[in-house]
C-alpha cells in the first residue's frame, strides 16, 4: 500500500451465522471508531435467525458464503474497496481506538504488513470466567495473538485465508506473513478486541475443541506453523505460562481452578478431534 498517505480505505470484515444476539453491538462498535474511513462488509453463512436483516441495517454490503470462516473471510477480501482489511467474528467489539492505531502502525514502518490487536473475553457463568482468565495469560505471547489487521496486498500476496484450514485460520495466515516478510513484519497495538464468549457451557467448549481438532491435521503440516504448533499444543507450556502469575490464580481460585481443569479436557477433546480425522483419512 502507499505508505506516504495519512489516510486509507479500512474494509472491516465481519463473517457470521446465527448470531442476532451479540452481531449489532459488533458493527456499531465498527461505526462509532474514531477512524471515519471505513466500510463494513458483512459475510453470513445462512443465517436462519435475525443475523442478516441487522446486518444489512448496519453494513454496507451483505453477502452469502460458507461453509467456513476462511471461505466467508476470503469472499469479503473479494469484494472489498480498502487498502486495508481488518477480519472480525460477529461475536467481538472494537474499542474506538483500533482501526486509527492499526492503520498508525501500517503507516509508521514500511516492513509492517499485519497488526495482531489483543484480546480480552467477557461472557456470563462461570465458564466464561475461567475463558477470560485464561485469555488474560496470552497477552503479548506472539504464538498465541493472531494479527487480525492486514494490508490488503500482502494478504492477497500470501493467497488469503486456507479454505482447507478450520479452527486455526488465524493463525496459518499470519505465519505465513512471517514467514515471508520476517518477524519485523507484525506488529501490535494497545487498543482491544473484546471477544463476547456469552453463556458457556462446558460441553459446548469440548465439542468446539473436538470440532477444531478435526481439521488440526491441516494445520500443522504446513511448514510455516511449525514452530506455533509446537507450542500451541504442549500442555506442559501451557500449565507454566499459568503459574509463572500464580498471583491471577490466587485471587480468584474458584475461578482458576476451573480453568487448570478445563484445559487439560479441552486437549483432550482436541486430540480425539485430532486422532478421529486420522483414523477416518486412513481407512479412506
């Protein structure tokens, strides 16, 4: 993109389905950034609730696509007008300040070619605590921030999201980007998503963990992962990052309880997702 300029088209993406609860607090958190140049581009996978019809009250464009995020996320990029594109799920918020800080840090550094903006979790019922207190350990850990800002010619250079690639997109394109542009290429700001977890239920989160783990396989036989993935699914680095803050633990211990034990259950759920898929590849 031209890095002279002040000022850019920002094309914020926002795939959805079934998601009439939390998706108009997501775009007016869009609208109501202190960046005014911004178009919002809606991707819905046949919504069979009110999703679309506050979507097209909200956004300027609505479009239909599925089967998976990567397939809706890669439409919206199509059909785009921006430089920039910033990728949203229909159950976040934006604090007014990202879009003007992602665009400020593409346009400070010319190696800079995608922003990770962290994450905080809110939600109701105990589950939703110990989600929240366990995103709070990944704050600035970079094989666990994805970057959700891009430019939009660096995104489309790398082949955009792997439409293969189910429950760890965010990840495989930003180590893509590294791997390409180099570490320097990622950059991060202040300013947060908030990812709205709403009522968790704990079998809920085991069966998404099972899901995602079908589709593991994919990730990590791409090279550029690699080095996340070991990360990523190493129990034992999980557990330390945990207790190197054991001061989060202790002052709600109720709460952090919950959370030692219901991460272990959702490796395991990930890895029966993991051995099914290679158990079904096998005999096919």
């Amino acid at each position: 993109m031209g890095r002279q300029t002040e000022s850019c088209l920002v094309s914020v993406i926002v795939t959805t389905r079934n998601n009439e609860a939390t998706i108009a607090n997501c775009l007016n958190s869009v609208r109501q950034q202190r960046y005014r140049d911004v178009e919002v581009i809606v991707v819905d996978n046949s919504s069979s609730d009110r999703t679309r019809e506050i979507a097209e009250r909200l956004a300027d464009i609505v479009l239909e696509r599925g089967p998976e995020r990567s397939a809706q996320r890669n439409c919206g990029v199509d059909a785009s007008r921006g430089l920039c594109i910033l990728i949203l799920d229909s159950d976040m918020e934006i604090s007014p300040g990202v879009v003007s800080s992602c665009v400020q840090a593409l346009l400070a550094d010319d190696q800079v070619r995608a922003v990770v903006v962290p994450e905080e979790s809110f939600g109701k019922g105990f589950w939703a605590r110990c989600k929240a207190l366990e995103r709070s350990y990944y704050l600035g850990l970079d094989w666990m921030e994805a970057a959700r800002f891009f430019d939009k010619e660096t995104l489309l250079e790398v082949g955009g999201y792997d439409e293969e690639n189910t429950g760890t997109e965010d990840y495989d394109l930003p180590a893509r980007i590294r791997a390409r542009y180099g570490q320097p290429s990622i950059a991060r700001i202040e300013d947060f998503i908030y990812h709205n977890e709403g009522y968790l239920r704990f079998f809920d989160l085991l069966r998404k963990k099972y899901y995602y783990g079908k589709g593991l396989d994919i990730y990590r036989s791409r090279e550029d992962n690699d080095s996340n993935f070991m990360a990523q699914v190493n129990l034992v680095k999980r557990f330390a990052i945990f207790f190197r803050s054991p001061r989060k633990l202790l002052d709600h211990p109720l709460v952090g309880a919950g959370m030692l034990f219901m991460k272990p259950c959702e490796f395991g759920a990930l890895s029966l997702g993991y051995l099914c898929s290679r158990i079904n590849c096998t005999t096919h």
